[in-house]
C-alpha cells in the first residue's frame, strides 16, 4: 500500500488518486497565500528607514501619514474586492486554470509598476496596489472555485 493509494468498495477511477491531482491542488493553493505575503511585505516595506526615507515620510505630520498608509492599504483591499467579483465571470467565459493565469499576470503587473515608484512619488504605488489586490482577489477566489469544483 503506497501514501496515495486507497482501499476503495465503490467502483472509483484510479485517475482520482493521482499524484498529480494532489501537485495540481497545492501549486494552486499558493494563489490563496498571495493575499497573506502581500499584506505582510506592504506592513514591512512602509516600516523600512530606506522606505521612510525616499518617500520623505520623517518629515509628514502623524495625521497625514497614517491617512497615506491607510490609503495604501486601503486601495489594495478595494482592488482584491473587484477582483473577486470579477473572478466569477472570468471562471465562467474563460475557464478556472486560463482565468488563474490571467489573475497571477494581473498580479505581476501590479509589482512590477509599484517598482516604478521613486523620488516620494506614491502614485505608481497606488496603480500598482490596485492591480496587485485585482490579481490576489481574483486569483484567491478562482483557486477557492477550483478546488471546490
């Protein structure tokens, strides 16, 4: 008896105990720990001296910095919102796995724009954050719709 077999008294096919049922669920999985990874490397990258530093956050008043912060935070959620609504239709027209792709490339782009940001200038981190949370939402609901299904 190996670690994926299973003594079965239905007539069940062989193909639902295959090891790559089983890699395909947890490649997949990842798509729901984008969501988690994000939001933590957000929280740290604010907190980091270079950060505060290139976007002149020492010198903002407290109010006015923690509304920026909220913002970024902020924005991330609202596009993760969209993204899941978006999700839904995209898995019905497109299919699950063509739609997963299409939301982790969302997420791509949204990284690499917030890599344009520089000389205190948030707002390429804004587009970025928008699109990161379209491409975490959809992908977080895609990935619950495909496992489930």
């Amino acid at each position: 008896m190996g670690l994926l077999t299973l003594v079965e008294d239905r007539p069940t096919p062989s193909a639902v105990y295959n090891w790559r049922v089983y890699a395909c669920a947890a490649v997949a999985s990842f798509a729901s720990c984008m969501i988690g990874y994000d939001s933590a490397f957000i929280g740290t990258t604010l907190a980091l001296p270079s950060f505060v530093h290139e976007f002149k956050f020492n010198t903002m008043q407290a109010q006015h910095l923690a509304t920026i912060k909220a913002n970024i935070v902020s924005v991330y959620q609202a596009g993760a919102f969209f993204g899941s609504l978006l999700a839904y239709a995209s898995a019905y027209f497109l299919g699950r796995r063509k739609s997963l792709w299409v939301f982790v490339t969302i997420f791509q782009i949204g990284a690499g724009i917030m890599l344009a940001a520089k000389n205190g200038d948030l707002a390429p981190i804004y587009a970025g954050r928008v699109l990161a949370g379209m491409g975490v939402g959809g992908a977080s609901m895609i990935v619950r719709y495909h496992i489930c299904m």
